[in-house]
C-alpha cells in the first residue's frame, strides 16, 4: 500500500480550490492512505476565522470546512508520535535550517521535517510512497542540504501544487478546473499569474505556464519532483 503525506498548504490550497476531492480520486486514496500534520485542524481554524465577507469568502470557508470533515479521521504525524529512527532524522533536518542564514528564504520547517522525515522512513521499507507539498523553498533547502541518504529516498517521490492542478486539468477538463481555481487565485501567486489578474488566461498558455514552472522547480530541486509531465 502506498502512502501520501500531504502538508498544511497543499491541503488548505487544494481545499480552497476545491480540488482536494480530486487528488483523492486521481491517486484511487482512501482514508487509511494519506498522512497528515496534527497541526492541521489549527491551521484551518484561524483561516477560517480570519475570512469574512462576500461570496467567493463564504465559499472558501465552505470548503475549508468540507475538507475538514472529510480529513477529521485521518492519521496524523507529529514529533510526539514518530519512531526513534524517524526522530533522528527529523531533528537533523531541523537542525539544519536553525544552522542556516536567518535571511535565506530556503528553509525546512517543523512540519516539512516531519513528513519528509516520516517518508524517508517509509520509502526504505518500500519505495511508492509520496509527499504532496507546496512549500518549494523546502524542496530546494532540501536538495542543497547535503544530506544524500534522504534525498535518495525522496527523489521522484514529490508532487508541487503546480503539478496536481495540470494533473486536475488532464483528468478532468480545463474549463471545470478554470471555473474552480479562479475566482480563489489569490491563494498562490504564481497560480493567479497563471490563470490571469483580471481576466481568464486561455487553456493552452495556462498549460504551458503551469509546464514552466515545474520545469523551473525541476532544475532547481534535481530529481525531487515526481517525472510528470514527461
């Protein structure tokens, strides 16, 4: 059985998307498959409490709380409950972002060394295990952390934000993704630049954007991302 660890920020991403849903059914995951942060139902919250206002605001928190329903059983992961062999490993992660320059922006958080700790731990016992993430200055502290063995597990096993919505677009058409991501774009700058500021940007440049930037994540983090689009 394959795993996936998603973090706070591709959850709270897709659910304001409204594609949290469709990962589901593309990957075929029931509940007992995916790995999340125990720091979810916190995050969340103060979104959720934060937002007030007009439609597209009672939306976003209609599906924050739809997602959050959905994601109430599901298995959690914090520092409290990881194995020995897995604590070493996230404490050298975190380690290693509290010894860098304070002013790079290339850092690995507490819930990024967890689940990248966690599937370093997984994918030694069996290697079909993967992590979901939106945190890219991650990846790239990551792949410039020097620490090899880790890396050699996770490599081609990381999925970007920008990949599951070309992977949404593939499954289930443009015009519903459109329809989903836009009126939420402000979620991610690079996703509102993609989709357009003020007007619908047409499906074959939206592509193509979308291809650019896992491309340029690609040559920033080596072999992390998982081959697709080939």
């Amino acid at each position: 059985m394959s795993f996936y660890c998603l973090d706070n920020d591709i959850i709270l991403k897709l659910a304001t998307c409204n594609l949290f849903d469709n990962v589901l059914k593309i990957f075929e995951l029931d509940t007992n498959q995916v790995k999340i942060l125990d720091s979810f139902k916190y995050k969340f919250r103060n979104q959720i409490q934060r937002k007030r206002g007009n439609k597209e605001v009672r939306n976003f928190q209609h599906n924050i709380e739809k997602v959050l329903e959905m994601i109430e059983n599901y298995s959690t992961i914090s520092e409290h409950n990881l194995d020995t062999i897995v604590i070493d490993t996230y404490t050298k992660l975190l380690n290693y972002s509290k010894t860098k320059d304070k002013n790079t922006k290339n850092t690995i958080d507490q819930g990024e060394a967890i689940l990248i700790a966690y599937l370093y731990y997984l994918n030694q016992q069996n290697d079909t295990n993967y992590l979901l993430t939106s945190d890219k200055s991650c990846l790239r502290a990551l792949t410039n952390s020097g620490f090899n063995d880790v890396i050699e597990y996770i490599n081609g096993k990381v999925w970007c934000f920008e990949q599951l919505i070309l992977k949404n677009i593939e499954e289930f058409g443009f015009d519903l993704i459109q329809d989903k991501i836009y009126p939420v774009r402000d979620c991610d700058t690079n996703i509102k630049t993609i989709f357009g500021y003020t007007i619908k940007v047409p499906e074959d440049r939206v592509k193509e954007d979308l291809k650019k930037e896992i491309i340029r994540l690609k040559q920033e983090t080596g072999n992390l991302l998982y081959p697709y689009p080939n």
